[in-house]
C-alpha cells in the first residue's frame, strides 16, 4: 500500500509541473506588453520598466519560469495592482464563500443523485425511472446560471422565501447550493443507474437472493457496494465541474468569493490575481483526485497492482 | 458486407427512436431559424426603440423587450447564428486536433505517446470552463477568440478516444496484413484505422456541440465572449441578470432557447451513441 501512495505522490510531480508551465504561459499569450495592458494607456515608460523589474519580466524566461515555481511554493503570488495587496491575502478573503458553496452543492447533489440513481435501476423502465433521466436530461442541459436567476425569480422576488444575493446565513446558501448541485446531480444520477444496473444482473446478486436475504440488504449491501466504485472515480472528476459551477454561480448571487475576484480581476488587467486563481483551483483538483484515488486504492486492492 | 449491415442496423435503430427524431427534427428547426434570421424575425435585432423599453411580452413584442426597447424573440433568433457558429468551429478545431494527437500518440506509441497522454493529464486537470475563461482573458474577448478558446480546451476527450482505438487496432490482423501487402502509414491510418474511429467521434462531437454552446453562453454571460450589440443568448442573459427585479422576460426566454438547443443535442448524442455503440444495445 505505501508503495502504491508513494508512485501516486510521484506521478503527481510532472503534472504539477505542467499545471504551473501552463499557468506561467498564459501572462506571456497576452498580444502585447502585459505590462503596458495593465498599468493601462497613459504609464509613463518609467513606470513600465520597474513595474518590468518588479515582475522581473526582464529575466530569461526559464529563470522566470523558475522563480514563479519557487514563489508559488511559497504561497507568494505577487501583488494585486487594483488592491496594491498580496494576492494571497486576497485569495484568503474570498476562498471560503467558495469553499462553502461548492461543498453545498457537493452535498446537494448527491442528496439527489444517490436515491435518484438507486430507484431508477430498481424501478427500471417504469414512470419513476423515466422520471429521473428527464430530469437528469434537462439537468444537464441547463446552463447553471440561467438555473440560477429562475430560482431567484421564484423563490427570492415573486415569494420572498429566500435572499436574493449575498452572504451571511445559511439562507443565502440554499438558492446557490441548488443551483450548482443541479448538473452534478443530473450526471451522477445517470452514472449511478447505470453503475447499479451493471451490478445488478450479476451473478452473485442473484446468489444473494436464491439464499433468501431480504431485498433492501441485496440492495445496499450486495448491490450498491459495488457499484459505487465507478462512482467515486467520477466524483473527482466532477469536483473540478462544481467548483467552476460556484465560480459562475458567484456571479450570479453576488457572492464574494473566488469567482466573483476572478472575473473581476480579469476586468481589471489585474493579470497576477488571474493567474494565481487559475492555478489554486487546478491544484485544488489534482490533489483532490490524488487522495480520490488513494482511497480507491484503499477500498479495491486490485487497483494497487496495475 | 459487414459494414452495410451494421449500418443498416445503425439506421434502423435510430429511426425506431422517438427520442432521436424529436431531437433530430428540433435541431433542423433551429438550423433553419438560423439560416432565415432575417425573413422570420418580427423586427430588426439592434433597432433601439426608447419609446418601447422593457416591454412584457405582448401581441406586439410576443418575448417582450429589453432595456433598449429591442425585441427579445429577434434577438433569440439571431442568437441562434451565434451558438450554432460557437458550437460548429468549436468542436471543429478540437475534434481535428484530438485526432491528429490520438492518431500520433495511439500509433506510434512509445515516448510520443508519453508525451501526449502527459499533456492531456495536465490539462484535465484544469476545469474545461475555467481554462476558456482563462485562455479568453489573456487573448482578449471576441467571437473567434472565444471559439479557439473552447476548441483548445476541449479536444483532449477526441484525443483519448482515437488513441484507445488505434492501440486496440494496432495489432489487429487487417492491420498486419494491410502492412505486408506493402500499404504505407498514411494509408494504413487514413484508410484501414481512423474509419474504425468514426462512430465514437460522432457521438463525442454531437455532445460536444451541447457542450460548446453552454460554455459560449456562460463566456458571454460573464461578459467575455461575444460583444455587445451581437445578439448573443449568453450576452442577453448577462443584461437580464441586471435588471432582473424589473423586467422577468429578459432573462427568462433567451435559456429557454438554450436549454432547448443543448437538450437537443444531448439526446441526439445518447440517442447515436446507443445505435452506433453494440455494446450498449441491451
């Protein structure tokens, strides 16, 4: 098992680094002098060239290349121009709201999606089931945004049940949690139909049966044990999804977090703040998959030895 | 022989869907709206008309009208253009370059092989939409930017899939034989492999249109894909979500028109997937 962890952690490096090399790229794709786009139209040349030496843009790139590595390991991001702060303090301030809602959404879509997928495999072909993969059609063809501004239509300013935007109770989460827990839910529904369907006609589901076990324990303990491998897999790969479904639903119910910085910095030139957000969230997603696939490895010992 | 009877079965199957045929018959709608913008909209899209503004909808403006007094249906309409464009050289450019780089790395394996599923790690590990938004914000907002964008970020899926294929291809007799017989790699590729591969990359470029068309209207939600005054349904949204309190039409109707245009496509694509792949066929 170590050994297993152990070429897990290894193999993450050269990502990594390919994760930074393509983050670093990004400043260099701008057409122009990032500088000059973002000190904007009347920088004095002076102004320019130590603003130059402050990025040290002046440096050959692998040794530019080099020290943004070093300085992202050290959690050092720069400074915000529009803030004149750390980017890492303001990354700080705002990361929590994202945190929040995309755990929300986490849980709102697996609240759904796990007796969803389940019922659906055991009713196959019946309403309940046609139902559900309407349902998760549509779920998954919604633009979550979109999701987002009709609940707060109905339920903020028609019937005044919920607050529209903002921050500060968990009544504020409820509209976002829904609105990004909506497609994660509507994929997840499907994977775990079909994951359970795939265990359900096997052989020692049916052994569980003939021996007269009662169905629910058939169902959760023969069947739903094993199907939720696939599943877990799948939840890492969707963990990149929700958090980018929280960048956009920050959007739309003014919340501070992460996104809402992201998108304005973007507006602002403000190229560092971009620059650090892109690689945190790319990082985050490693790392989640990473000890995805280390409790993968935990639950099914077959995989520790591909 | 054995090709035209998995066709036949490929047709049969899809015309026995109802799913597929609905889907089918709304996505020439929407093409068709598209190509005759102009005959079958009630008004101009960017004629202002203050003396008409946030109008609910009426016999006169059947969606309503925006903040400037223009005619939502019009816009919706002429949106079409947009997401169908988006969507179209999207999947075009990452369904090129997944195949030249499944081909090479599936083919030739060994270190290029190595090199490319490398890449491909490393950008899975982005969220597709946040890399578009990051690619946009660096290149500048426009509506070939935004297409390149979405191209670049999403071909690694066409890449995967061509590569499986031809690893499990490689060694197949056809294959060996097509070599011996003396067929050099271009043709062993063109001709022998990469028509193995064609089903599943249908499949993945129906779906990647539903997909392509989500992420253009979140770019231009967030008011980093097509500009103003282009009709785009991403970009009126973006205008809806400001006046939201006031006027509920302008943000109601235009994800209407893209959730049925998206649902459209998905079904299309699990509808091809279930004929074209047997081994779904239950």
């Amino acid at each position: 098992m170590s050994k297993y962890i152990i070429r897990r952690i290894l193999l993450m490096i050269p990502i990594l680094l390919g994760v930074s090399l393509i983050v670093f790229s990004l400043m260099h794709l701008t057409p122009g002098d990032p500088v000059q786009i973002m000190l904007g139209d009347f920088a004095q040349p002076a102004q320019i060239e130590v603003m130059r030496d402050n990025l040290g843009l002046n440096d050959p790139i692998h040794i530019q290349y080099f020290n943004f590595v070093r300085n992202s390991l050290q959690g050092n991001f720069g400074r915000s121009i529009h803030y004149n702060e750390p980017v890492i303090n303001l990354i700080k301030a705002r990361v929590g709201f994202t945190i929040n809602l995309s755990l929300a959404g986490f849980i709102v879509s697996y609240l759904i999606a796990f007796p969803a997928g389940i019922i659906s495999a055991i009713k196959r072909n019946t309403f309940i089931d046609d139902f559900s993969m309407v349902f998760a059609l549509i779920g998954i063809s919604m633009p979550n945004f979109w999701l987002g501004m009709m609940l707060m239509l109905v339920f903020a300013l028609r019937f005044r049940v919920l607050p529209a935007t903002g921050v500060g109770t968990w009544r504020h989460l409820v509209l976002p949690a829904i609105t990004v827990g909506t497609a994660g839910a509507a994929l997840a529904t499907r994977l775990i139909r079909s994951s359970m369907l795939e265990v359900i006609n096997k052989d020692y589901i049916r052994t569980a049966r003939a021996k007269g076990l009662m169905e629910r324990t058939v169902t959760f303990k023969h069947a739903l044990k094993n199907a939720i491998l696939p599943v877990l897999t799948i939840i890492g790969l969707r963990l990149g999804f929700i958090l980018s479904g929280s960048v956009i639903t920050e959007i739309v119910f003014a919340r501070p977090g992460l996104g809402r910085l992201m998108v304005d910095s973007i507006f602002r030139r403000d190229y560092l703040v971009v620059q650090a957000s892109v690689l945190l969230v790319a990082v985050t997603v490693l790392i989640a998959n990473l000890i995805i696939d280390l409790v993968y490895g935990f639950i099914d010992p077959q995989i520790r030895y591909d | 022989m054995a090709n035209n009877t998995a066709s036949a079965r490929v047709i049969r199957q899809l015309k026995n869907n109802t799913r597929v045929k609905i889907s089918l018959g709304l996505i020439i709608l929407i093409i068709g709206v598209a190509i005759f913008a102009p005959i079958i909209s009630p008004y101009d899209p960017n004629e202002i008309n203050l003396g008409a503004t946030l109008q609910p909808p009426s016999s006169q403006h059947l969606l309503g009208t925006d903040r400037m007094g223009r005619d939502i249906l019009t816009r919706i309409i002429y949106g079409t253009r947009i997401s169908l464009l988006v969507g179209i050289i999207a999947v075009g450019i990452s369904g090129l370059l997944g195949v030249i780089f499944g081909t090479l790395a599936g083919y030739y394996g060994g270190y290029v092989d190595g090199i490319i599923m490398r890449i491909v790690d490393v950008l899975l590990a982005f969220p597709s939409i946040l890399l578009a938004i990051a690619l946009v914000a660096v290149l500048g907002a426009s509506l070939f930017n935004i297409m390149l964008a979405i191209g670049i970020v999403n071909w690694v899926g066409y890449a995967r899939v061509v590569r499986g294929e031809f690893l499990s291809l490689k060694n197949k007799e056809f294959v060996s034989a097509a070599r011996a017989m003396g067929a050099n790699t271009f043709r062993i590729i063109f001709k022998h492999m990469l028509p193995n591969c064609i089903a599943p990359i249908i499949v993945m470029a129906t779906l990647g249109m539903a997909g392509a068309i989500i992420t253009e209207s979140s770019l231009s939600f967030l008011g980093l894909g097509v500009q103003p005054p282009t009709p785009s349904w991403g970009e009126m949204l973006n205008t809806g979500r400001q006046i939201i309190r006031q006027a509920w039409w302008v943000s109601t109707f235009p994800g209407i028109a893209i959730m049925l245009a998206v649902l459209s496509f998905n079904i299309l694509g699990d509808g091809l997937r279930d004929a074209l792949d047997p081994n779904m066929v239950d």
